[in-house]
C-alpha cells in the first residue's frame, strides 16, 4: 500500500527565506506523487505533480520538488518565501496508479513571518 | 465554469438527524469522490465513484452512503449522525482526458454535530 510522511506539521520562515516542506513517501510499485496547497476557508489546488517524466518538477507561484527515489523523498522548496505563501500543503500520493484514488499526508501549515 | 459546487458551506445537526451533503461538477468529469479533513489527520477517502451507476468504498465509510445517478451529482449522506461525523467535508472530481491525478475540489462543506 502506498503512503505519504510530512515531516513537520508546521513550519515558520522569515519573508525571503528559503521555503521547504519534507515528504517521504512509501510504495511497492512506482509512484505517482503531488502536492497540493489548501489556502484559508478554501479547498485544495494542485500545485505540482511528478508521474515518472522529469525527477526536478516546477509548479505554480515559484514552487518546485525533487523526487529522489533513493531516499523515498518529494520535498516541496521555494528560493524566496512570500506572504502570500502562508496555507497549508498536503502531499500526496496515487493509490494503484489511479487518476482518482489519493491517500494525502497530514499537511504541514506554512506561515510567513514579515 | 462553476468547477465543483458544493452544498451547504455549513451545518448544525443534532446527534440521529439525517442530512445529504450536496456536490455537482460541470466539467463532465467521469470520477468524482468525497474525503473528510480533520485536524492532524490530512484528508481521509470516504467513497468514489468511476462513473454513474458505480460507487466503491474508500477509507472511513461507514456512516455514509453516496449515489451517483448521473455523471454531474455525487451526494453523501449521513444516516445518523454522531459527533464523531464531525468534520469539513470535500468533494472532488477528475477527469479521464485531465493531468493524471489533478482532482478539482470544491469549498468545502463544515458539519458540526451536537
């Protein structure tokens, strides 16, 4: 079965400072794995995804994750955090390959410090 | 496009009340399912749907029933409430011709039970 691990439920940076959300994934078979971003009172979007193309993925608003199969990782990063930043992030992985069935991490909320 | 409606954005219910949680999509989307965000704990698959007339069960299904008539509707029902039903629910959708795994998700749906 596959699975995803957030390191850290929230995490705090300074405005300009680097942005990065751990996940680590588990899985028998080659994952399909994505983040998503839940801003306030609103519901998910998808911000970036990886289905076994290009290991260095780029999304929306500057984000971008590198799946390194060595060490079972998709870590979410941004060079320079901004305000607008602040939400919370899911990861998530496909269930069998599906283009329906996500089992998601337990989010990690990321708040920008001015 | 509406994208995913969902309907009411909020709820009371008294512990045994019944109530249907309303979802619809315009984007002719073949699956469409429900997941429940608690916090701490991501979100959780409640029940899927491939297609009308086909309806499985996700992680935590039971206190729910769903439906799915036509290809626009997903309805979750709750039977009988309890508080341990509390919770925002989220319907989503995706589509056969879409990204793989980019499900669209509605605002969410807040149900307290009393």
């Amino acid at each position: 079965a596959q699975s995803v691990t957030q390191l850290g439920s929230h995490v705090s940076v300074s405005e300009g400072a680097l942005v990065l959300l751990r996940c680590n994934y588990s899985s028998s078979v080659p994952p399909y794995l994505f983040w998503y971003v839940q801003y306030p009172n609103q519901g998910l979007q998808l911000l970036l995804k990886y289905t076994s193309a290009a290991t260095l993925v780029k999304g929306i608003n500057g984000f971008e994750a590198e799946f390194k199969k060595s060490e079972t990782s998709f870590h979410l990063t941004k060079p320079s955090a901004h305000m607008s930043d602040a939400a919370e992030y899911f990861c998530a992985v496909s269930v069998g390959g599906s283009n329906y069935k996500l089992t998601f991490g337990k989010g990690t909320l990321l708040t920008v410090n001015p | 496009n509406a994208g995913v409606t969902q309907t009411p954005k909020f709820q009371v219910l008294k512990t045994g009340q019944s109530m249907t949680l309303q979802c619809a999509q315009d984007m002719n989307h073949e699956y469409m399912s429900w997941y429940r965000q608690d916090p701490g704990m991501g979100l959780r698959l409640i029940h899927y749907s491939v297609g009308a007339g086909i309806t499985d069960q996700g992680e935590v299904p039971n206190g729910y029933n769903v439906s799915r008539s036509t290809t626009e509707d997903f309805p979750l029902r709750l039977l009988s409430a309890a508080p341990s039903q509390t919770s925002v629910y989220f319907c989503a959708s995706s589509g056969r011709t879409g990204g793989l795994g980019e499900l669209f998700f509605g605002e969410g749906s807040r149900l307290t039970v009393l």
